[in-house]
C-alpha cells in the first residue's frame, strides 16, 4: 500500500491482518488514526523489546567468551574452572 508497486484489488481488502496484542481485522475495517497508529505502537514496544533482549544476550555472550578465552571448548573452560563463582566475578 505504501509503495503503490502493487495495485490493490477489493479481495486485498478482504484479508485479515494482525493489529497487535490478539486483535485482528480485516483491511477494510481498519480505521487509519486508531487502528494503524495502535499497529505501529505495539509493533514498536516489540521492536524495543527484542533490542534489549539482544542488547542482554550480547553482554551474556562476551563475558562468557571472555570467562572460556584460552580454552577450546565450553566443557575445557568447565573442567579449568572458568565458571566458579569467584572466577566469574573477577
């Protein structure tokens, strides 16, 4: 619709998308200032939520990177002791 590369045909209208938080409607029901703006809302409280979930796994992920450096594997750095709780506060 955006782009207009597509024409749009009355079954377009016909097909059901989802607004976010359960609620679906058809296209032809949706209400340009509610009902796109709560898409956009919900869509971007998704979009910062998996952005601090990312954000968290990074930092989980370079500190264990860095707690295993020099071992070869995960269980090396187990056996060495790279996971003992005064080792991974150091």
């Amino acid at each position: 619709m955006a782009t207009g590369e597509v024409p749009l045909t009355l079954e377009d209208f016909e097909v059901v998308v989802t607004l976010g938080g359960g609620l679906r409607k058809p296209w032809s029901m949706i209400d340009p200032d509610v009902d796109l703006t709560l898409m956009n809302e919900i869509r971007y409280k998704n979009y910062r939520a998996a952005r601090d979930s990312f954000h968290e796994f990074n930092s989980n992920v370079l500190t264990v990177k860095g707690m295993c450096s020099g071992y070869g594997t995960m269980l090396d750095a187990f056996e060495g002791g790279a996971f003992d709780a005064a080792e991974a506060v150091a």
